[in-house]
C-alpha cells in the first residue's frame, strides 16, 4: 500500500474512471488528496491520453458527503449510524424475511459498477446467486438492450469498430469528442480529419464537436434517423451498390433483407428525416467504394424514436458492403466478462410484472417503478442496489422514490448518500474506487482486449468497507460461507493455484452453494494469496481461466505462456503484476467469423420484426412534438464536465457550471432570451428551471440539457445544495422503445417560457 504520508512519494499508478475508457493516469498524492494527474505512457490502451475530466478526479475521490457508517433509516425518515455487524446480521435476517414471505425471486437486484469498477457486480452476482435472486437491471437496460437485441439476433455476440484503421467512420447519435468510447479518441478523430484518404461522416442534429471534424455531417432532423438510414440502405440496393459476392457467403437472409428496401420512396424519407436526397446518395457511394467502414452509434439514437429499429438500420449498412471481419471494419471479440449474455434468438422472457421482455436477464429500467408500485402479486419486494443512483438515473425520478419507499426492504451500497441511499431503509458505505482495487470489463475492440487491474492507491476511508468484504460478511451471516468450508480451498490456494483449482472444482460438485458464491469463495481463498490490497481481485482468476479454456491461441497471441489451467494462471498473474494493464487476446481478422456465435457463423441479416417495421415506417410519425411542447428537449447530453452521476462536487465544472439549457439563436430570438437568462423547461413529465446558452451549433426547435446535473452536494458541510436540473425529474415513463423498452431521454418533447 502506498505511504500517503511520505510527501516526497514518486508517481502512482491508477486511471482516470470519469467514463468507460479509463484511461491509465499517474497522480501524487499528499496524505489522500490527489494533487497532480499525467497520462500514464505505458499504459496498455491509452499510452499517456488523457481529456480534460481526467485531471479533476480528485472531486470524485475527496468530494464531502461520504458514507461512513451503516445508516438505518427510521420511522420518520431520518437516518441513525449502526455498527458494521450489527447492520450486516438486521439486514441478513430481513432479507431472509422477504425470501421467506415472497420467494428471492421478488428481490430484484439493481446496478453492479459503472464505468470503472465493474468487480463489484461480480460480488453482487455472488449474493444474488446464493439467495436465488433472479430479478435484476442496470443501466445497460435503458440504454443498450435494442442493441443488444439486434445484436443477439445478427451475430450472437457483440460487435465493435476500428476506428483507428476505418477508411470510413460514420457516427450515429454520438460525438466520440465528449462520449469517447474507444481508445483515444479525440487522437483519432483529429487523424481522420487530417487524411484525405479517409472519411468521417457524423449524423447528428447538433453540429458536435465530432461534426466540425467530419467530412460529411448530416444534420437530421431529432428522431428521424430511421428514416435516413432506411434511405441509405434503399440507395445502397437500388443503386446496384452492394456487395453481392461477399454477402453471398458470409450472410444468410440477404433477399428477404433486400427485398424489404426495393421499394422505399428514398426522395420522400430523405425529406422526412431533413436530409438532401444527394448528400444520401453521396454518403450510400462513398460507403459502397470504401475499403473497410465501422460504425458507432450511440444514446443519441438508443434513447430516441425507433431505437431498436436504428440499431439494426446501421448494422445492415455495413454489412450490405461486407465490412465485417476485415481490417478498419467491424468485428466481434472476445470478453473477459462479456456484458450481455445472447441467449437463442428470439427467445427473451417476459417480465412477469409487466410484460416487458428481459433482454440478457435485465429488467426493462423503464417498467422497474411501475411494476413495483402495482398491485400484481409477482412484484418486487426489495430492492438491493448497488454502486447505481437509479433514482436519479431513470427516467421519473419520483416514481422510482415512490417505488423505492412502497418496497418491504431496500438496501444501497455506494459512496455517499445519492438522491437512491436517502430513499433507502439501509446504506451500507463502500470504500471508493481509488481505495480499492478495481478494473473495467469496457477494454474490448479488434484485434487486441485489455484490461487493466487498478491497485488501490489508499485505505478505505474510515467506517466504509470494499464490496467483496461487504458480501463476504452478509453470505456469512446467512450461512451460505463459513471457515471450515473455506480453510481447505485456502490451504489448496496456499499450494498453488493449480492445486486450488483441483479443489475447488472436487468442492463445488460436492457443495453447489460454493460454486454460485463464487466471487466470494475465490476472495477468502485465491485473495489471501495476492498481494496487500489487491485481495478483491480474485474474481478474476476465474476469468482468466475461462478466457484461457476459450481462446488458448489468442491468450498466447497476446504473450502469456502455457497450457490449460498454468495458461490461465498465467493470465491472472499478469494481471496482478502489470498496474499499466495487459492484452489478454490478441485476434486475427481471419478468426472474425470463428468469434460469431450464429449456427453456422454467418450473419443472419434479416430480422422479419424489424424488417416488418421498415415496410410500416411510411406511415410512422416524424415528429412527436404539439401546440403544447413545440420544442424537443435532449435531456442528458455528455459534455467537457459531465460523468453521470460519479462526480458530485459542482466545483469540478471548470465552464458551464449550472448545466445550461442550450438553444438555437432563432429559438433564443423568439423567446426574447439571452445567454444566462433563466428559462423554465416543461415537459408531460415535470418542470424546471434552467440557464440559458444561446449556442449556435443547436438545430432550430432542438434544445439540449447535460447529464449528471441536479446532484444535491453540500460545499461546507451543511445542508445539501442541489445544481443545476436533473434531466429525469422531465423523462417519462411513457415514451419507450416498443421493443426492449428503452427509455427516449434524447427525445422528449418540451415547452420553454422565459422567465
Ligand atoms: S474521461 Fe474518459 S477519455 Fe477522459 S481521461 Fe477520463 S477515462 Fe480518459
């Protein structure tokens, strides 16, 4: 563990953990504050890049506020401190209460990390798994599910782009300036700009600072990508531009693909969507001739119109011209723990509450509070969230309070006491993400997968506790672990990890509960042999094994030495041992079609539902908007000082402090505002005021707010301060992808009036 008190202390390893890249960064501390922050240049992925956020994480690490006790909630909603075992045996014994009156499958289970610290969510499955906890949901089910679903059914796994290599990129919905998304991004996007030989093509309608960069920008009209998309397709088919050969054998459904787009009025859905018919028809040839296209959409378009339908839409695009498998092109890859699970296409259940399909296990977000607030005999009972602020995160924020309030137990695990703990009957204080060790399961692309395994630069702050400790206390308490079954997994530990793999298979069989506390059992055995500090990282031995069982070659590719379990054992040590991360596959394009899980390793391209949606679409509205909400409200936007809800210190903003409403000087005009005028926002769902900022990059009628605003946070220590506007307290429930049920937080339709 670092000496925190030593002044004259070199640089310390870690990453910047404000969005899902995390970035490798060196820092000096003094005593626990972080004072200075430099890329780190031998890191696996980023290699010393770094934006502008990572620089201001000390307001994540140091911000006031912290938990650091248990707090049980009382009769009249205030909070008292109890005792660490004392909380762990009342809430063991309620939660068995529930299960015993309900069943565990009315507990549902909400979160497990965010952008860098997905180890937790592998001690939260270790719970959930002991207790037969199946109900569960997390923010992948308001953003990422159709994508999900639309990638189930094309490939069987996931897919990504080569930015760094695509002659041609074409952003959807995202502006990898702000959003980032893949290794170094604002390097790429400059470097795309900069060759004449390669094309960035952005579909957005604000000119984002992506767009200024771009060759070709589409300025599309808000929720109707699906219009412009179904155009460029049907021009790609009409137009003879598609790649027959290639489609004829790595693609099956091409002519009931084809056949869906032959007859699309392209002039008529160019002019719904605002687009110039030849600006279509230019993007569709420059696609066509292109040696190799990748393609990232993002929340722009997942939490918009026809959400699911345009993750399709883009995905039939690159594969009508073949641009899979190849390099600068899309491939699948492989996982450390991949995110979704894709199960037999077309076979997602229904969530017995409400109806809604459960897309790879996850409850739609958008039905959670519905389901518990109704009188069906099915619904949830408790809540157990974890490292996820879903009341502040979803879309009506005071119908998840209500719900969260209407429940028999709810407990949150986090840091402070967000807008969900104040709501809750527990909280239990978690140590940071710099106190402990922590990694992100998000470093995947092609050829290479990395991950970097972050040693905790601190102690836990005094009263809080690291996950793995939390859940390794409560599976005590419940008798699902104890010494006696652990001590000989310990001992075969101690030997070896080969010895304890022996064990641990011959213990497991013989004691299932063992198996499903997994993560638990492998931090009391595995984690006793890893260095100080770096105990919670056992989990990932498991998964080192398992990436070393599936892709033997590509571990080996990617340097690490051995066979079967010495291989994985091989892996994991690296890991340990590498602060600045490792590759843990390395791929070849030639092995693109090995990594898709379809039957027979194709892309099946037709999807009859969507494909039914596409011959509906001449009959789809274009615009949702009324007399009553004239504007479409983008509530949520990702910019310079923005990190969801991880940062709570308002002081962190260098620029745009409030979290502005952005507006178009025309729009500005009409309401006869200026910069720094208040404006009061109404939606369906709410209203609120905000600051204005003229901004001329914004659509006429298309009006933006920054997401992780509206944080209560107490500067001096006194009663909370809330910043800025929380962009859910104006989401609706109601408007939501009729497929997955994503919610449209990028498409709400708005009224202004100054004030
Ligand atoms: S915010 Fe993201 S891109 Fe920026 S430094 Fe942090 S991890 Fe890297």
């Amino acid at each position: 563990m670092t000496d925190v008190s030593d002044p004259t202390m070199s640089w310390h390893k870690t990453a910047c953990v404000l969005c899902g890249n995390n970035c490798g960064v060196e820092v000096r501390l003094d005593h626990r504050t972080i004072t200075r922050v430099r890329g780190n240049k031998s890191h696996v992925a980023s290699a010393g890049y770094t934006c502008e956020k990572a620089l201001r994480i000390n307001h994540y690490q140091n911000a006031r506020g912290r938990v650091t006790s248990p707090m049980k909630r009382l009769e009249d909603g205030s909070y008292v401190e109890v005792a660490w075992d004392l909380a762990i045996t009342e809430i063991a014994a309620e939660l068995r209460g529930v299960i015993d009156r309900h069943g565990a499958e009315k507990v549902m289970y909400y979160g497990g990390g965010g952008q860098g610290n997905h180890l937790c969510g592998a001690y939260g499955a270790a719970t959930r798994n002991s207790l037969g906890i199946t109900r569960k949901s997390n923010a992948l089910a308001q953003e990422k599910t159709g994508e999900a679903w639309v990638e189930g059914r094309l490939f069987g796994t996931h897919t990504h782009g080569e930015f760094a290599d695509a002659e041609v990129s074409i952003f959807l919905g995202k502006n990898p300036w702000h959003s980032h998304g893949f290794d170094s991004a604002r390097k790429v996007l400059k470097e795309i700009a900069a060759d004449p030989d390669r094309s960035m093509i952005v579909i957005d309608p604000r000119r984002t600072e992506t767009a200024d960069l771009a060759d070709m920008w589409l300025q599309v009209k808000p929720g109707t990508d699906a219009f412009l998309l179904t155009a460029l397709i049907a021009t790609l088919i009409q137009d003879g531009l598609i790649d027959n050969d290639w489609l004829k054998s790595n693609a099956t459904g091409v002519e009931e693909t084809i056949a869906a787009f032959e007859d699309v009025p392209v002039a008529d859905f160019a002019a719904r969507a605002g687009v110039d018919v030849t600006t279509i028809s230019s993007v569709a040839r420059r696609v066509a001739r292109a040696s190799s296209v990748s393609v990232y959409e993002d929340l722009g378009v997942e939490m918009a119109p026809h959400s699911t339908l345009v993750s399709y839409l883009q995905r039939v695009l690159w594969v009508l011209v073949g641009s899979y498998g190849i390099p600068g092109g899309m491939s699948a890859h492989s996982s450390l723990i991949p995110l979704f699970s894709y199960g037999a296409t077309g076979s997602e259940p229904n969530d017995p509450v409400t109806g809604g399909p459960v897309v790879s296990g996850l409850i739609p977000c958008n039905e959670i509070a519905e389901g518990i607030l109704s009188e069906h005999p099915e619904r949830t009972r408790a809540l157990f969230i974890e490292s996820a602020n879903p009341v502040h995160s979803l879309a009506e924020s005071a119908k998840f309070r209500q719900a969260m309030r209407a429940t028999e137990l709810s407990i949150v695990i986090d840091i402070a006491m967000t807008e969900t703990a104040v709501e809750a009957d527990w909280v239990l204080p978690a140590a940071s993400q710099y106190e402990k060790v922590e990694t992100t399961f998000f470093g995947v692309s092609f050829p290479d997968n990395w991950v970097c395994l972050r040693p905790p630069l601190l102690d836990p702050l005094e009263g809080s506790l690291p996950e793995p400790e939390i859940h390794s206390r409560l599976l005590r308490e419940l008798g699902i672990i104890d010494d006696e079954t652990l001590e000989p997994l310990r001992e075969a530990a101690a030997v070896s990890w080969s010895a304890f793999a022996d064990a641990f298979m011959g213990a497991a069989a013989a004691n299932p509960s063992l198996a499903a506390a997994g993560a638990v059992v492998l931090y009391e055995t595995i984690g006793r042999t890893l260095p100080e500090g770096m105990e919670g990282a056992a989990p990932l031995w498991f998964s080192a094994q398992q990436v070393a069982m599936r892709y033997p070659d590509q571990v080996r590719a990617a340097g690490h030495e051995g066979d079967g379990v010495e291989l994985g054992n091989a892996l994991f040590q690296a890991m340990v041992d590498n602060p600045d991360g490792v590759v843990f596959t390395r791929h070849e394009h030639g092995q693109s079609f090995d990594l898709l899980r379809t039957p027979d390793h194709k892309v099946q391209l037709a999807i009859p539902q969507l494909l039914d949606e596409v011959r509906a679409l001449g009959d789809a509205p274009v615009d949702y908007r009324s007399e009553d909400f004239p504007f479409v409200l983008s509530a949520g936007e990702r910019r310079s000082f923005t990190a969801n809800t991880i940062v709570r210190d308002p002081s962190w903003r260098k620029k745009d402090p409030e979290g502005a409403l952005r507006l178009s000087p025309a729009d500005a005009a009409m309401l006869g505002i200026e910069s720094g005028a208040r404006v009061r926002v109404t939606t369906a769902a709410g209203s609120a005021v905000a600051v204005a900022e003229v901004n001329d990059t914004m659509m006429d009628g298309h009006v933006s707010l920054p997401n992780g605003m509206g944080l209560a946070y107490s500067p001096a220590g006194g009663e909370p301060e809330v910043t800025g506007v929380a962009p859910n307290e104006l989401t609706s429930l109601d408007w939501k992808d009729p497929i997955v049920g994503t919610p449209w937080h990028k498409h709400v339709p708005a009224q202004l009036e100054a004030i």
